[in-house]
C-alpha cells in the first residue's frame, strides 16, 4: 500500500494494527495502535478548542515517550505543521526557534518547559504537558479545524543544529517523510514482530523517519529509554527488550569498541602479541563479537549507525565480529536518508550505494583525487529553508540537484565514500585536500583520547584533544615514585603523551596531513544538540573569516551546513 501522507499512515496503521503494541517506555506503560488514534484525537480536540487551523505551526519539545509520536502524528495529520526542537539547545535558542518558527501552540515535556522564557510561554495559544496531555495554560479559547493534507504540502520544520551558525529551519513536505518508508524498506524490510530500541532524539530526523515513522508504517513495537543511553542505563534495557533492530551513534559503538574489546587486547603483553596476527584478531573479534550480540539481547538483525563518520577500527571490529550493522548517509535537508546498505552487504569505510529512487553524483571533481561534492536528487528532498529563500537557493545546483556539502568518491561499483565536509577541508601549503575527519578519526582511536579537531594554525596541522582522563589516572601507578603529587604525574604523563600522539597520528596518515603539534583541551568540546562539536569556536581561519564577514556587512546565511546526517 502506497502511503501519500502521514495522515494516510495513521489512519492505515490505526486500524491495520489495532491491537499490536506501538510505543513502549521502558519499564513503563505500552500503548496500542488503537490507543495511539484515540489520544491523537485528544490532541487534536485540544489544538482546535485554542483555535489552530491547517498550516498553523505547533512546537513539540520532549523527551522520548509514547506521547512523543502521538502528538507529531496528531499535528501533522489535522494539516497544521509540526516544529519537533532538539532537546539540547539552550533556552535561548529555543526562545529564538519558537519565535522564528510562528509556532501558535506548545507540545513539551516537564523538564525542557523550565528552559523556556516567560515571554515565549504567554505568546502561545496553548501549552499542553506530552506526559498526560493535560493543557498547562490556554490564552486562546476558540474553534478552529482540521483538514487532510495533501502530499506537497507542508508537514515539519526541523532546526538543523548546525556547526558553524545559528539553527535554520528545514521544511519536509508529507510526500519527502512518506518516500523514506519505501527506501527504507528497499534496504532492509522489517515486519510487525520486530523490536525497536530507542535511544537518540525523536526530534533528530534520522530517529524520527526511520526509527519512528518506518516501523509505525509496519505495524512494529518501538520501546523508549526514558534517560541517556549510558551503559548503566543501557545493558538492562538490552537485557529485558531483546531488540531486533536499533539505531545508534558511533559514540556508543566505539565507546563499547574501546573500553571493552580494545582495552581488553591492550592489557598486558601476552594479549597485545596475539592482537597483533591478523587470523588471531578475527577470531578474538569473533568471540567479542558473540558475547556483544548476547549482551545486545540476541535477536538483533538490523544495527543502523549514523550522525557522524565511524571510526575505521572500530568498524573493521564490527564487520570482523559479524554484528549485522550498516551505516547509512543522509541529511536533515533529506529527510535523511540518500545511501544505505544491508548488513550482508556492508564494505568498509562506505556508505554503500545510492538508495532505490534517489539519484546522486559529484561536482567539482578533482581529476586528481576523483573526489568531489555529492548532490542528490531524491524525492525526499527539503522544500526549502524556512524563511530563508537565500540559503534555499544555494542549497541547490542550477539544475535543481541539492548540495549536500559532503566530498566523496564512487568506487567503480558505485558505493559511496564520504571524505569529509566541504566547509571543514583544509588546503595544504602545496594545494592539496586536507580532511580532517580523517585525522580526527585516528586520534579518537586512541584510548587516551575522549575527542579531538584537526584545525590550521599559521600554516601547521594542529591537533587539540580532550584526554580521556580516566585513562590517564588510571596509568599513573608506575610514575607515583618519580612526583611529589598525583597532579605532577598527571601534568607530566600529559605530556610526554602528547609527543606520542604526534608520532602515533603521522605514522598512520599521508604526509600532508601529519600534525605538527597537539594542544589539550582541558575541558569538554562545546557540541551541538546532535553532538557534534562546534569547530566554529575552535576553528581559528573560520573565526577569522567570520570577523572580517561581520566587519564588512557580509551575511553567512549559508554558513551552516546540514549536521543532522546518518553518516558523513
């Protein structure tokens, strides 16, 4: 069956799945698919009787629960349009969204209403409470109304939480959100007995459009973690779900990656040799492999990864352990997914290949490296920026194809490999293509390193990196002797580490992308909601550029580039 708009998927799995379990929170309540329809219907009546009509915005800003999912369908099946907002911006900038975003009514969990300025609240016609749906205050009391949307019309506006600058707001239509059901289900199907686990942000489009809309189209169970996805909050969950399928980060997989498997093999010596043969490592990765699916539940079939580029070690374990992953690319802009590739498919270090009905292909190749930007032409493409016609027509090629901003090359079977951000390449002093990604992603596989950025300064590669300090505490019982003080030893270990780091990064990557130096970073990267760090604020050439920008009137409206991404 053929699903148009998120209107035609609710009604359809309502009614195709009455008594199936939609939404589960973890060690809490299960709500049905019929249940899911009679609360849509309350919040529907509620969103009228404050006088929204079709095409008004309604803000929903909450922590993952069933009532997450009632009120995105309620909304964007009634025709009004639904703003879903990043748990993690700063009260100021949700302020700033809602505003910016005309949002006449407000769908938000206890917590996150304590961030929002008085002003905010009393501009809106209604605020009602996700956790029961009761209205916490109303200023407006008149009738309003429904309709059925049409597929072109106007469904969500998602705030890219971009690296660079301040949020822009991204406009899916309900036909873009509809496509991703069929091009998920091109790449991997799933049937209602599966499971999901949920453990990133509803209103992060990646989770939203597959880990959501995806299994709700197919009458499937998705259970929600009421707190963040630490493995103390994690392991249990896994444990009693059992999930069949999953989506996450590469934070959590190389956290696993390195804390467990690799500080395993690194141990002592006697490990450390046997790592070290290539046949021996396949099959310790076999092993750590099956006591990781057992921990996982065992009946997962389907691990997605995306938000960010996954680290090479970290992914050769993966395939070599047999984890049935794949890591999908795709963008906010979207809806997100452009490349995929089921797990008995996946290569390393690709994406896989362009989905079924999307189109993609490179510009401004470099004859040289064969690389270039990826532009996509898919049916699940934005309608535009929000308010915002300038950065809207730069997001799109002369002949109509959207820039996603990522440089990659094709393979001669035509999987795709993402290098890195156009914006983030750094030119070396003979003209070549810098990556930084790349060189981050040898640095994080460190187990002394928590997070690093590659940036230029004054022509050399510099490398500023947060230690694990942990790690480092936990290396100190042989230098105790040699200082007075446990601060002296760790001030020296840093030290001598970062010499290390130097030696250890050049001797993995090409010579033009060796660094020279590497600067600590004492406390936490600042990072976007979808916990990307903020290079703009440590970027020394782009804050550069930004200050001679706003000293000649020069407007970086295009200064941000889509972050909401399953891989890049």
């Amino acid at each position: 069956m053929t699903l148009n708009t998120l209107y035609d998927l609710v009604r359809h799995s309502v009614k195709e799945f009455a008594s199936r379990i939609a939404f589960s929170m973890f060690d809490g309540e299960d709500v049905t698919y019929a249940e899911v329809g009679r609360r849509i219907a309350k919040v529907q009546d509620i969103l009228t009787g404050a006088g929204l009509r079709p095409g008004d915005k309604v803000a929903l800003l909450s922590s993952n629960m069933p009532n997450w999912g009632v009120c995105y369908y309620a909304v964007t099946s009634a025709g009004l349009v639904v703003v879903p907002i990043l748990p993690d911006f700063t009260g100021e900038e949700l302020d700033m969204i809602i505003a910016h975003s005309e949002a006449k009514a407000l769908l938000v969990s206890d917590r996150l209403f304590t961030k929002l300025s008085k002003t905010t609240v009393a501009s809106l016609n209604v605020v009602v409470r996700t956790k029961n749906l009761g209205v916490i205050s109303q200023k407006v009391h008149a009738q309003g109304s429904t309709a059925v949307p049409a597929p072109e019309d106007l469904a969500v506006i998602i705030y890219t939480s971009g690296t660079t600058s301040k949020p822009k707001g991204v406009m899916l239509s309900h036909a873009a959100l509809c496509a991703q059901v069929d091009l998920s289900a091109s790449i991997f199907p799933i049937h209602s007995e599966d499971v999901f686990l949920s453990v990133l942000p509803l209103s992060h489009t990646y989770e939203c459009s597959i880990g959501m809309i995806y299994p709700f189209s197919k009458g499937a169970r998705v259970v929600y973690l009421d707190r963040p996805p630490t493995a103390s909050a994690l392991m249990p969950a896994l444990r009693q779900v059992r999930p069949t399928v999953m989506l996450i980060v590469p934070l959590i997989i190389e956290k696993i990656y390195r804390h467990q498997v690799l500080a395993k093999f690194n141990s002592n010596n006697f490990w450390r040799t046997l790592y070290r043969v290539g046949f021996m490592r396949r099959y310790l990765h076999r092993v750590a492999g099956k006591k990781l699916l057992k921990l996982f539940g065992g009946r997962l079939r389907f691990l997605g990864i995306g938000g960010a580029k996954l680290d090479g070690d970290a992914e050769k374990f993966m395939m070599e352990a047999r984890i049935p992953y794949s890591i999908g690319y795709g963008l906010t802009e979207t809806a997100p997914l452009l490349a995929g590739a089921a797990p008995s498919q996946v290569r390393l270090g690709s994406t896989g290949p362009q989905a079924p009905g999307v189109e993609l292909r490179l510009v401004n190749v470099n004859p040289e490296t064969r690389q270039g930007e990826i532009v996509a032409r898919t049916p699940s493409v934005m309608m535009g920026y929000y308010k915002n016609p300038e950065a809207t027509r730069e997001a799109f090629t002369s002949d109509g194809w959207f820039r996603t901003g990522d440089l990659g090359e094709f393979d001669k079977d035509g999987w795709l490999y993402i290098k890195g951000r156009l914006k983030n390449m750094i030119v070396g002093p003979s003209g070549e293509n810098i990556y930084p990604e790349d060189i981050e992603s040898v640095l994080n596989s460190h187990v002394c390193i928590a997070d690093s950025i590659v940036t230029q300064r004054e022509g050399r590669l510099v490398a500023l990196v947060h230690f694990n300090r942990e790690e480092l505490e936990s290396m100190l019982d042989d230098w105790r002797e040699e200082w007075a003080t446990k601060k002296e030893a760790l001030e020296a270990k840093t030290e001598q580490l970062k010499k290390e780091l130097v030696a250890y990064v050049n001797a993995k990557v090409n010579r033009f992308s060796r660094i020279s130096e590497v600067v600590e970073q004492k406390k936490e990267f600042e990072k976007t909601p979808t916990l990307k760090i903020k290079r703009f604020l440590y970027n020394t050439t782009h804050r550069k550029h930004e200050k001679e920008g706003s000293k000649s009137g020069a407007t970086h409206a295009n200064a941000a580039l889509p972050a909401d991404k399953p891989q890049a």
